[in-house]
C-alpha cells in the first residue's frame, strides 16, 4: 500500500479529485496512487475548502502555504537561535554567513539560510525591519556588475603576466586596492585594499584623486604597518594609480593593473567597497570622517565569517598566514 509519509505532488492530487468524483473510497484512492491510506485521510483533512470540497488547485495551493510557514515557524519555535539569528544580522552578518558560522562552531547548523530570508521577509520580519540589516538594505536583491572606463597608465604590467600562484590565492601577501568614491563637491574619498588570501581590508582616507597624494599615502600606511606582509598590488585603470611606480619602489613590491574595462578582474576589493558602503554610502558627509572611525569600520568587516574562508573571519585568516 505504500510508505505511511509520502508527499503529494500536483498529479496525485488531480487524481486524488478525480477519483472523489467517481465515489472511490479513500483505501481504493491510496491504491492506486500506491500510498498509504492515513496519507489520504490526512490530504482530505488539510487541503479540503468548505466552499469548494477538494479542489485540485487550492489543495495544491494549501499545501504550498503550509510549506512555507513550517520553515518559518523553525525561528519562531526556538527563541535562542531566533536572537542568535538577529543579533548576528545586526551585526552586518548575511544569512551565509550566519549558517557557516554556526556550522563550523557547532558541526551543524540547525537551519538554512533560506530559512532565514524567509523569515526577514515574513510579516514578523518586515515588521521589524530586518532586510535593513542585509548588504543592500532593501526588500529585493539586485546584482549589479559597475565598470568604468580606463587612461592609458605608463607603464603598467598587465594582470595577465601576473604569476599563477597569486592568481590561486596560495601565497601572502598579495593586495588589491581601488578608490572608494563619494558625491560632489567632496574631493576626499577612501583609499582600500584588501590582501586576496586572508581578504583582510583596509581603508585610508585621501584628500583627492591626484596620483601623486593617492601614491604618497599607501605608501606611508603600508610602509608603517604592512611593510613585512606585501609582496604585490593589483589596481584598476584609474589614472589616480598613475604613480604605481613610485609605489612600487619605494614598498619594493610588484603592481599589475586589470585588463581594460574589466575592474571584476580584481573581485575582492570590489565586493569589500559594496560591504564597506554599509558604513559610508556614497551620500556621506566624508569631510570630518576620521582615521579611527574607518578602521572601527574594517574591524567590523574583518571580524565577519565569510565562506571562502570556511568561515573564519579575515582577522582570523591574516594572524594565521602572518605568524607562519
């Protein structure tokens, strides 16, 4: 007669009302569709309307439903890892990151994280505002891809003759770095990088996109505390990278430069900025925003789980490769 629990699809139960119409007895319907009976009582029991009686679609429909409110209900059921859920959200975490984490402290995770977007976009979650926690801060996401238009650069070492294993991201101390942009008539905008192992970041802030004051302060910020773990950066085209050289002399490093028109070439430095704008969006008051109140910022980035990582955090990563 069939395993006791099985789950109806949309062809049972057009079959299912089908046979109710010719007067087949729920054992004669749980035979032929080669189920077991109690599956029949329950299927009549819970997807039947008062209206309607057992109605193909809004069977199919009820069932659905029910669904979707038994994955939410697995936060509502469980108060401790509901809070866990939110105080992580609060702190910039994504649903990925919340379930790897919880993974790789406890061996498992107990939901996933669709669970969890199911349940920011729920009536409780909306009523609490929780999708103002996520990366965009807004009810749908929205991949976008920005590209930007690239001077001619003396000099410069395409990315192509860049050695492999930098490319594979098994030796330290590789950076890439980019300009953190915001509205005009500011000219101060945030020098980051990110080193591509550990994906540990830093932000400096920069008095305007001149080359030469752009050059002049990573040097001074990487030679006083990264002189020992860099080994190379990657820019984009952006002609304030014009004095790479200058950079590279005087860190006794190696620069290479994206192909043109292709800034995604150097990823993890792009979707830190994304992560980043969560703390300075391009409408913010960059004027009086200080040193201290950045690298607050990056600390909170760096002490987020991430899955490259296998979920240690970009600090974690860094003091690992450092002290090796």
């Amino acid at each position: 007669m069939g395993k006791k629990y099985t789950h109806l699809t949309m062809e049972h139960r057009v079959a299912i009302a089908w046979m109710l119409k010719r007067r087949a007895s729920k054992t004669e319907i749980a035979k032929q569709l080669k189920v077991h009976r109690s599956t029949i009582y329950r299927e009549l029991k819970r997807n039947h309307d008062e209206k309607w009686g057992y109605y193909t679609l809004i069977a199919n429909a009820k069932a659905a439903n029910r669904q979707i409110h038994q994955k939410e209900r697995k936060l509502d059921r469980n108060p401790a890892l509901l809070e866990y859920v939110i105080d992580s959200l609060k702190l910039g975490w994504s649903p990925e990151q919340i379930v790897g984490r919880m993974k790789r402290i406890g061996g498992k995770a107990l939901i996933c994280h669709e669970t969890i977007y199911a349940y920011i976009y729920n009536k409780t979650g909306i009523k609490l505002q929780l999708y103002k926690f996520l990366k965009r801060k807004r009810k749908k996401r929205y991949p976008k891809i920005t590209r930007r238009k690239a001077p001619s650069i003396r000099n410069r070492v395409s990315i192509s003759e860049r050695p492999e294993y930098i490319n594979d991201r098994s030796d330290f101390g590789h950076w890439e770095c980019d300009l953190m942009m915001f509205k005009k008539p500011t000219r101060i905008n945030l020098i980051t990088l990110r080193e591509r192992k550990s994906r540990y970041l830093i932000a400096i802030k920069n008095e305007s996109k001149k080359s030469i004051k752009t050059a002049i302060n990573i040097i001074s910020y990487m030679h006083q505390t990264f002189n020992n773990n860099i080994k190379s950066i990657t820019f984009d085209n952006g002609f304030e990278f014009a004095e790479h050289e200058l950079i590279k002399n005087k860190l006794e490093i190696e620069t290479y430069f994206c192909d043109p028109y292709k800034s995604y070439q150097k990823g993890a430095i792009e979707n830190a900025n994304k992560i980043l704008r969560e703390f300075f969006p391009r409408n913010y008051l960059v004027d009086k925003l200080s040193q201290l109140t950045i690298e607050k910022a990056t600390e909170n980035i760096n002490s987020r789980p991430m899955k490259c990582l296998e979920y240690q955090t970009p600090y974690e990563a860094y003091r690992k490769n450092n002290n090796n």
